[in-house]
C-alpha cells in the first residue's frame, strides 16, 4: 500500500531541500573563499620572506604604524647636492624595509612595528641594499644633524621625528640646511 503525500507535506519536504541546498551553497562558497585568501596569502609571504632582512630590519608586505615618524635627509658631494632617490627599501612593489622613501624628496620614513631606535647607518645599508643609485662610500662624511656638527659615525647616528640631517662629502655648500618644512601631516 502506498502512502500518498499530502501537497502540504510535499511543499514542506521541497522547502526542507531548498534551505539544505542553500545552506550547503554557502557552505561550499565559503571554503573556497577562505581557500583562496590562505594560499593568497602564503604566496605573499613566500615572497617577501625570500627577501633579506638588513641590520634586523625585515621587509613586510604591509606598512607598519605602531612606530611612524620621519627624518630628512640631505647630501652634498663637493658643495652640490645629491638627489636621495624615490623607493630606497621598497622591493618591487611587494615589500618595505621599515625604513624607506616614497619620493625623490629626501623624506625618511621610519614605519616600525615596535618603537625602537633607528640610525642613518641602517638607512644607509637599506639604500646599498635597494638602490642601484648608491650614495657617495669612498669616504666618511661630516654628519649634521638640526645644522649642528655631529662626532658620531653613520651607525651611532640616530634618526629622531622631524630631523634633518646632512651628509656632506668634500667640500661643504655654502649653507648647511638646519630644518625642513616637512608637508602637513608628516
């Protein structure tokens, strides 16, 4: 004997299928969701974990801003300046040294994910590092910081919110810069 379904039963059974259906469709969307961002993400870290760390400085895919601030930095080489070039620290586009340089402005940006002492010396091994143009190495500078003479060499001399510091090889200009007008908001 054969028990026939009421239409009332058979919408309810079909509504049970649909909601199970569903539920299984985002199940199943959601795995692959999460699958795509895991492997997104060791793909990214593979990258970046190729890429040398300088002086304990690690390049991260992302920006730190636990520690932010900025110094500036210029360079003369017999009295003429040196163009502190765009992207010291920056590895095609997938990594930044925490300390680095957007543009070819001379602004340092020291973006950190502790607070910690940074010194131009570190800079100055990212930039080695990084960038095909080198700053002048066959000499020690005289080293200004706030346009005062410092008797610290590149590895003892720190880089401190808003400085701005002076490497001059030969000759000196005829002004030593002892502030820069840093854009809004740095």
């Amino acid at each position: 004997m054969k028990v026939r379904k009421t239409n009332k039963e058979s919408s309810t059974e079909k509504q049970s299928i649909k909601h199970r259906n569903k539920i299984i469709a985002v199940a199943v969307i959601s795995a692959i969701m999460v699958s795509i961002v895991i492997v997104s993400y060791k793909l990214d870290n593979t990258i970046v974990s190729s890429i040398p760390t300088i002086d304990s400085i690690r390049c991260d895919s992302m920006e730190q801003s636990v520690f932010h601030i900025h110094a500036h930095i210029d360079i003369f080489v017999n009295g003429q300046p040196i163009i502190v070039p765009a992207s010291i620290g920056i590895e095609d586009n997938t990594c930044l040294y925490w300390l680095h340089t957007h543009k070819a402005d001379g602004i340092i940006h020291i973006e950190a994910p502790n607070t910690r002492d940074f010194s131009l010396g570190e800079f100055l091994d990212i930039w080695k590092s990084t960038n095909t143009d080198l700053p002048p190495t066959n000499e020690n500078p005289v080293i200004y910081v706030n346009g005062q003479v410092v008797t610290t060499t590149l590895k003892d001399t720190l880089l401190n919110a808003h400085d701005e510091i002076v490497l001059v090889y030969g000759n000196p200009p005829s002004n030593i810069p002892r502030f820069y007008q840093f854009p809004e908001g740095l």
